[in-house]
C-alpha cells in the first residue's frame, strides 16, 4: 500500500516527465486503446501528446499511429501492452525526406481537438442541394499532367458535367463523367497556362443550370514541376505507400505545398487502408478548414 507522500510523489514526478517529456503524439488511433496515466489507463484520443515513460494498450483489431518528437514512426496493428521508449528504440532512424512532412501532421492531429473534424464546410459552398460540391480546396495547384477534380456525389444525377473557364469567364474545357464517378482526371496536354488562374465547377445532367460555386485552381510552372517531383520521388523512396501511415505522410506533402487535390487522395487513401481511423479521418474531412484557415503563402 502507498502512503499519501508516495503517492503525491508519484503524481508529482508523472507531471513533470509529462511537461517536460511529452515526446510522442498518438497522430491516429482506432479502435479499443489505452493509455498508462497515474491510477491506471485511459482511453487514448488521436493528437494526444505522451510521454516515452509511458505504456499504450491495444485490444483486438484496434490500431495506432505514433510519431516521436524526432519525427520516427510506429504503426501498431497487434494487441498487447507496448512501453513507448522500447518502440522508439526498436524503430527506424530518422527519414530526412519524410520527418517535415511527419511533423506537420503531428501539429495538425494536435490541432484537431483529439482528432475530431471540425463539421465545418468552408470555401466549396453550392447554390443548391441538387448542385455536386466540390471536395477539392480552392487555390489548389496541379501537375500539368494531372489536373484531379472532384466533388460530392448527389441522388440520381444521371451523370456529372464539369466546365473549366479562363480569367475572362469563357469555357476553355468541358467534359462528362458518368453518375458512378465523382471525380475526373484531366491531362491539360498544354490547354492550359501555368501559374494563372482557372475556374471550374460541376453539375449534374439532370439539373445541367445548377451548378456548384466557381473554383480557382493554377498550374504549376516548369521550374515548380522539376522541383517538387524530384523531392516527391525521393519521398515516396522512403515511405511504404501501402500503409495508411505512409499515404498520410505523402498527403503532408502535398498539402505543405499547396497541390490541395492530391493530398485530398492520399488521405483518402489511408482513411480507405485504415478505415474508421480517428486521425485520418481529421486530415481528409478537415482539409478546407485548414486551407482557408491556413493559405499558403506566395
């Protein structure tokens, strides 16, 4: 049995090693997990900032994310009882190319209030219910090769209709898609000008005059292009693209860089690897809050 003074000490010493020790961040989490505090365990919530003194819990088909203060990495899938400093020893050194993108999204899972979407739906707002919303952030920027669109699907559209405008307001591009898809990917083969502003929006063909609010997105010049893709390839050299943990570290990527659309698809796809992740589900879902809340700078 503890005395009063053992126990206060206890407590004490906890606080401190969480104040001045809070090196890891549970960055995603599913299912039942658990974390060792002073008198006994408590549910773990994603953006949750522990200490390497500390134990987590995982019960069955539950899963964890973890990033350190150093930016290395640990998935956890088995049940079991891990002590966070023996999973940082055990893991990989540092990924230079991953490690700016892995505290990004540190930061965000901090942001987001446990790992909760924020509910709001910012920026991409449309003049009806009938009328497609799109899911790509405004501003975002594009490979010339990969133009990627896309946008919430409705009832019964009978097919998408999507139309590209320049500055002057002049359609430059149109094209359909049918009602099974919600997204098209268009290769610009030099329709389009890098580093100006295009607008496009979606309608059904079943309401064709209703049509979603205009969104600006730009090419990327030629010098952005060689730039980012040389660090991307480096990137995805270094990350397991067939984890959710990997797809999210390359959506940090895209993200930090304004190429809003592809990190929308690469958060989407480590939602889809890890489904119902606390976490994941916070970087796809809070996508446009974070871009108006955070433009990127020119």
């Amino acid at each position: 049995m503890l005395t009063r003074w053992t126990k206060s000490t206890m407590l004490l010493l906890m606080g401190v090693a969480l104040m001045y020790g809070q090196n890891v961040t549970i960055l995603a989490i599913k299912g039942d997990v658990q974390v060792e505090q002073a008198g006994g365990w408590q549910k773990a919530t994603a953006g949750m900032k522990l200490s390497e003194s500390q134990k987590i819990k995982l019960g069955a088909q539950s899963y964890a994310a973890l990033v350190s203060s150093t930016n290395k990495t640990r998935e956890l899938r088995q049940p079991g009882v891990y002590t966070l400093s023996q999973l940082f020893a055990q893991a990989t050194e540092d990924n230079a190319y991953a490690s700016r993108y892995t505290g990004y999204l540190t930061n965000q899972a901090i942001a987001s209030g446990g790992g909760r979407a924020s509910g709001k739906t910012l920026g991409a707002v449309t003049r009806s219910t009938m009328a497609p919303t799109p899911r790509v952030p405004a501003q975002t920027a594009f490979y010339p090769d990969r133009i990627l669109l896309s946008w919430e699907r409705v009832p019964n559209p009978e097919g998408y209709i999507i139309e590209i405008l320049d500055e002057a307001g002049q359609v430059v591009y149109n094209t359909q898609v049918p009602p099974d898809k919600n997204f098209v990917e268009i290769n610009s083969e030099n329709k389009f000008k890098s580093g100006v502003c295009y607008y496009w929006h979606v309608s059904t063909r079943r309401h064709a005059s209703l049509r979603s609010t205009n969104l600006c997105f730009r090419l990327l010049t030629p010098e952005q292009v060689a730039n980012l893709r040389k660090e991307e390839e480096s990137l995805r050299r270094s990350l397991d693209l067939n984890t959710a943990l990997g797809q999210a570290i390359l959506g940090g990527f895209y993200e930090m860089n304004g190429m809003y659309a592809y990190a929308l698809d690469a958060y989407t796809q480590a939602t889809n690897l890890e489904p119902g992740t606390d976490g994941y589900i916070a970087l796809r879902d809070g996508l446009i809050d974070r871009v108006v809340r955070q433009p990127v700078s020119e």
